[in-house]
C-alpha cells in the first residue's frame, strides 16, 4: 500500500511536470503563431529575408573627352571567370550546369588563362571537399577579354560561367596621363587614383543602384518574386579643355627626344594665354594608365615641382622695371660682373663672366644679361619694391588650377644675395605653371589669366551641361603699354643676331619669348659639367597678338660637347608651335619658307570611293579605304574639317574589309574601331606590329581586334636640321649666400 501510494504522488508530479510543459510549448507555439515573431524576429521577414536575392546594379562611370569630343577615358567591359562546383545546381544530369570533370577542366583552362594547371585543379576541388557552390581562379581569371571569354566558351566546359564586370580604359595609352591620371576597382566600385579621375571622382562615379527579388533554392525567381529595382545613377560627363591633336604633336615630340637625349626630367604646357585654357600637358617620365605599374615620376611636374627657373624669370624682372617707371632700354651698363659689396660674391654674366663690354639694358635682355638683372632690381627698382611684384604676378600663391597636387614655390628672399638672385631666377623657386599664369599677362595686355583643364562637365544621361568654365582674368599686374614693350624685347631674345634664342625662330610666325638655363643642386652641392642644368624657353606667337604660349624645360640632357641644351628643348616647342599654329587656322604673320596649306575636306559620304580616294590623295592625305565596296559610307573626318598633308583619313565602303594596319598608330587604329565598331585590345606602344584579324577578312560589328605595338627602333633617325648657330647655354652662377 505503501508502495502504492508513492507511486500515485510521483505519477502525480510527473502529471502535473508535463502538463506544464505541455501548456508551455503549446502556449509558446500559439504565441508564435498569433504574433509570428520569435525574440523580436519576425518569422515572415526572416523567410523573406531568406529567399530573396540582392544584386547591386553598377554605375556606369563618366566619360573624359577633349575639348573636341574624342574619348579619353571610359569604362570597357572585361569578364571574370567562375567554375561552379556544386553539384546542387544541375536539375538535369544530361545537362550539367557544374563542373564534372575538374581535371579536363583545369588542363583546358590553364593555356588560355596562362595559369599553372595544378593551381586551377586546386582550386576547384578545394570547392568540392567545402561544399562551395563555386570557386574563382585569382588574378588570372581577372578582367578577361572578350577573345578570351570566346575562346573557353568554344570549349563548352560544364559550369563554367562569367561575370561582366567593367575596368577603366584609356584609348590613346600614354597620353596626357598626369592630367588625366587613372581609376582602378577598389572594394568593387572603380574610384579615381590621380589626375582628373581623383580630381572629378564623385561626379565620374555615379550612384550603384539595385535589384532584389524572392528566388527558390536554385536561385531562379518565384512566381510572384516581389522584384523591387532602384535603377543606377550614371556618372556625370568631364571635358577638358586639351586639344587632342595638339597633345598627339607634344608627345611624339617628347618622345622623340626622350629616346633621343634620355633626360632625367621633361615638362611641356602649351596654354591659351587669352583665357587660360590648357591645350596639352605634359612630362617625361610618364606611364600608361592602362597598366600603371613601375611607374618612376608621380608627378605632374609642370604643377608640383617647383625649381628655380632660371633666365624665363627676367622678364618679369624687366616688365617690374617697366611698370614702375624706372626702365631706360637705352641706358648703358658695363657688363661681366657685379657686385654690391666686398663680403658678397659677383654676379657674372653666362658667358663665364667677361660679358660683352658696356651694353644698354635691352641688350642685356636680348643677351639674358645676370649682370643687367641685377643691376635693376637692386639700384633701379629696389628689393622691396621688386617683391611687391614678385607678388603682383602671383608668385607667392598657387595658380588654383584644378588638378591635384597643385604646389606654391619658394621665395628665398633674406640676403642681398638672395634677393638679387631672385631678379636673375635663381635661389627662389616656381612651378612652370606659375610661370605661364604670370607671362599671360604679358601676352594678354595686362591681363593675367587662371589657368584651367577642366571645360565643362555633362549630365551623361540627358546630355544637360552642369557647369561651363570661362575665362578668368584674376588681376592686372602691368599695364598693357607695359606688355607691349616686352612682346618687343622677347622678339628680339629670338630674332636679334645677339639673343639667345634664335634656335626658337618658327618659319611662318614671330616669335617672343625667353631662353632659361637653371642650376641644379644635389645635396646642397652644384653640379657642374656639360649638361648638368635644366634648360627651358617660354614662349608665344604670334608676337603682336599671340594665341598660343607654351613652355619647355628638359632636365639634364645626355647632349655632345659640340650641343647645348636647347637643341631638345627648341625641336619641341618648334614642332609643337608650328603645327598647332596651322591646325588651329592662325593666319601666318610673316612669310613663309614652307607654308603647309591644311585641306579642307568635301563631302565624301555616299560618293564613289575612287574618286574620293583620288581626290584627297593629290593633296597629300594619307588615305586608308577599308573594304572593296565601290561607295563611301563612313569617314573618319567631316565634310569642311581641315587636315595638314600627311594626315590620315579611313574611309569605309559598303564593302569593309580588314586592311593591313601595320605601322598605323594607336589613335589611326582607334578611328577604325569608332567607324566599325570593333572591341580592340591593344598591348604595347608606338605602333603597330601585328593585327589579330587578317587582312582582307570582311568585317562586322563587334568584332575583336587586338593588336601588338612597338615603339621605333630610334628616334635618333629623325631627319631634323640643327642650326650650326646654336645658342650658348648660360653657365652656372653661384648663388649661395
């Protein structure tokens, strides 16, 4: 009984126990179902959560064009390859939707991919051991090309997909790459590294969108997916204000005498003095931003580097001489040397200090007199009264022109020394571009202009301008009679039998502008030798109302003993200047030896190809018809274009056929895709070597052409003249205090 009896408690309790637990569970699966939340979670949004997929629909970054229009830079579709591996993906064995044979897999990949088969092999069967759904290959399977894609494509090897993902492109290679600079895929979205594309970053990057929709377990959309899509804001558009033709001029030009003279710096910047505009920029050591890797000069040079700048700095020595009343061109002076006391070094003249005996002070500027510089800054206008110029022309404060990196000089302005120096351009430093701020006043009646890259920036999508730049006169630093009379000086320094820059002279415009020869210190010491300078010149044409600026400096030149430096500086700025001049339609302001009549274009659409053909052949085109067709349908240049003999024009048939583009140049090579439509990939530079499309197949849209290009043999084979009259270099000066 008793027995009995505990029995009945303990199956009471256990009774009650599991009742209790009973109604617990019951109560939590009803709260649950009334509330459909389980610790503040709820159930539907957590299954929603769950089974919907999130994709981001990316931007499509903005476009870099000239101030003409040509693409710069812009966004190229590449692919990035994925094996999936598991097995859950394939509904239908027949057809496997994943990767069944990784070892066939892996051998047919690894050429193509040039990738180490093992490494491949890997990789994929690291995923199967994982359970992974699919593995990637690393940097090779990396921003593929559209040849490539097609290639394993041809292999139809199960569960092999791609991805099209975009990368930053760069048609004309290396070109203009300081200013434009480049963007790289950082954390999936493409951001601006340097130049233009740092500069411009948010208006060139847009805003991602997205896409989300409810899916089953094999990833494919339910009946009714809730699809919700936010559509992308694309990136806005930036013009620059650079010419690409005049840019094409200036580096081939660099690049010649950089294979030529292997300097150890180059900087060039040619400006539209009336309004500030850029048209080309340039420095060597450059890089290609399309593969910016060993790249040796970050810098924009002709904005970030401030050195001293030598002899260019006297006319704005004159022009503070001018402007304040104390200049007498016709005053003489005894030449040689200088000296304002016994404790300080003399100044000498370049031509190791003997000078030209007693000479009046235009001559000294036609002569780049360092004596004569001397003498007007510190008995003629003044050390304090010069500074105030220093500042008048901006010296003291960067020039705001919109790139990034932008960097002030230095004024070193405590001792006698030091200020004297300055007249003369040494001890104190500027940037080039400083330089062409301050000059544009000289050739600008007064007026100083900003200098500025950036044209306008568009809506991409509506074609809608968003903000327009105009020119900007920041400040009167001498008056226009003032830069009238330097024009005068600056023509004598390369049209007078003395001056120094008589290599500068352009066959059909006047030329005024100033010879520099700048020291270089390295650990405080000079460096002496031949060569051992930075020589440089500044000038502008045509001299009574100049339209272009430009300025030149090459950095220790490997030049002969018999050469100075101003042999590579004045075959840039000659085939620079004279060849902008003519494309931009200025009317010669002296007679010509060889005038180079430019053609203007008739109308060639729709006419009969050989006709047309024969018709720009006469005047001296280099005319490239694609295909065998007997009519004109597409032409690389417009009805009433100008082009110089020489010049290449394509003319597409309503047959096209490959041609035989050896030799052509990246930019020739570019104008046929844009007509055609072609998906090129170059590698290389220079030109042409070898075509992936043989010559005579006909041609289609989107066909890929990918092409190899070499730099010439030598630039040392040019056929230019030097002038036996070459100017003498200016030799180092001591201006230590």
């Amino acid at each position: 009984m008793k027995k009995n009896k505990k029995t009945h408690i303990m199956s009471g309790v256990l009774i009650v126990l599991f009742a209790g637990i009973f109604l617990l569970i019951s109560g939590r699966f009803l709260y649950i179902q009334a509330t459909g939340e389980i610790d503040g979670v709820s159930l539907e949004e957590w299954a929603e959560d769950k089974r919907t997929a999130t994709y981001t629909l990316d931007a499509e970054r903005g476009k870099i064009y000239d101030r003409n229009g040509m693409t710069l830079a812009y966004d190229r579709p590449s692919y990035r390859i994925q094996a999936i591996v598991g097995e859950s993906h394939t509904q239908n064995e027949e057809d496997p939707l994943h990767v069944t044979n990784p070892e066939k897999t892996a051998e047919k990949l690894a050429p193509i991919l040039e990738a180490d088969e093992n490494y491949l092999l890997k990789q994929m069967k690291e995923g199967i051991q994982e359970d992974r759904f699919q593995v990637e290959f690393g940097s090779a399977g990396k921003e593929l090309s559209q040849e490539t894609k097609e290639k394993i494509e041809e292999l139809e090897l199960p569960g092999i997909k791609f991805t099209e993902e975009p990368i930053r492109y760069y048609p004309n290679g290396m070109f203009a790459s300081h200013i434009i600079g480049f963007a790289q895929k950082e954390d999936n979205a493409i951001n601006g590294v340097t130049g233009i594309e740092n500069e411009m970053n948010e208006l060139l990057s847009g805003e991602d969108g997205y896409i989300s929709y409810e899916r089953d377990q094999y990833n494919a959309k339910l009946l009714n997916p809730n699809e919700v899509i936010n559509q992308p804001e694309n990136g806005g558009d930036v013009y620059l204000t650079i010419d690409q033709k005049i840019q094409t001029l200036l580096e081939d030009a660099m690049t010649q005498m950089d294979e030529a003279y292997h300097p150890e710096r180059m900087t060039a910047v040619v400006m539209d003095p009336k309004t500030g505009e850029v048209l080309a920029m340039s420095n060597r050591p450059s890089y290609n931003p399309n593969n910016p890797t060993d790249v040796e000069n970050w810098y924009n040079d002709a904005i970030a580097t401030p050195t001293a700048p030598g002899s260019t700095m006297k006319m704005f020595t004159w022009a503070a001489a001018i402007e304040a009343g104390v200049y007498q061109g016709d005053e003489w002076l005894e030449s040689g040397t200088y000296k304002i006391s016994d404790r300080m070094e003399p100044v000498r003249d370049h031509n190791g200090g003997e000078g030209w005996g007693a000479i009046t002070y235009d001559e000294g500027f036609t002569r780049s007199s360092n004596v004569a510089a001397a003498k007007l800054l510190w008995e003629k206008i003044g050390p304090e009264e010069f500074l105030e110029y220093w500042k008048a022309f901006d010296f003291d404060e960067k020039t705001g022109i919109d790139l990034p990196g932008e960097q002030s000089g230095n004024l070193v302005y405590n001792y006698p020394r030091d200020k004297i120096s300055t007249a003369f351009g040494q001890a104190s430093t500027i940037t080039p571009i400083q330089q062409m701020k301050a000059a544009s006043a000289i050739a600008n009646d007064g007026k100083m202009v900003k200098p500025y890259v950036i044209s306008k920036t568009v809506d991409s999508t509506t074609g809608q301008t968003i903000n327009e730049k105009t020119a900007e006169v920041v400040s009167e630093p001498i008056s226009k009679e003032t830069s009238e009379q330097m024009l005068d000086l600056m023509e004598s320094v390369v049209s007078s039998e003395n001056g120094t820059g008589k290599e500068y002279k352009l066959d059909d415009y006047s030329v005024a502008g100033k010879t520099g020869t700048t020291q270089i210190y390295e650990n405080g010491r000079l460096l002496t030798g031949h060569g051992n300078n930075i020589f440089s010149f500044l000038g502008m044409a045509p001299k009574e109302d100049p339209e272009l600026m430009m300025y030149v400096s090459v950095k220790q030149p490997e030049i002969e003993y018999d050469e100075t430096g101003s042999v590579p500086v004045s075959f840039i700025f000659k085939n620079v200047m004279q060849n902008s001049l003519h494309y931009l339609d200025i009317e010669p302001d002296k007679e010509a030896t060889e005038h180079i009549e430019p053609v203007q274009l008739p109308e060639m659409k729709q006419q009969k190809t050989s006709e047309v053909r024969d018709k720009l052949a006469s005047h001296g085109l280099n005319v490239s018809v694609i295909g065998s067709g007997n009519t004109i349908k597409k032409v690389s240049a417009a009805k009433g274009d100008e082009l110089l003999p020489g010049d290449r024009i394509i003319l597409i048939t309503d047959q096209p056929e490959m041609p035989d583009i050896t030799g052509w140049s990246l930019r020739d090579v570019m104008q046929l895709a844009d007509l055609m439509d072609l998906d090129v990939e170059p590698i290389g530079n220079g030109y042409v070597t070898t075509q992936s499309i043989e010559e005579g197949k006909p041609l289609k849209k989107n066909d890929y052409l990918g092409v190899e290009l070499e730099q010439p043999g030598s630039a040392a084979e040019e056929s230019e003249e030097t002038n036996d009259d070459t100017e003498e270099a200016e030799a180092p000066n001591d201006t230590s205090e």
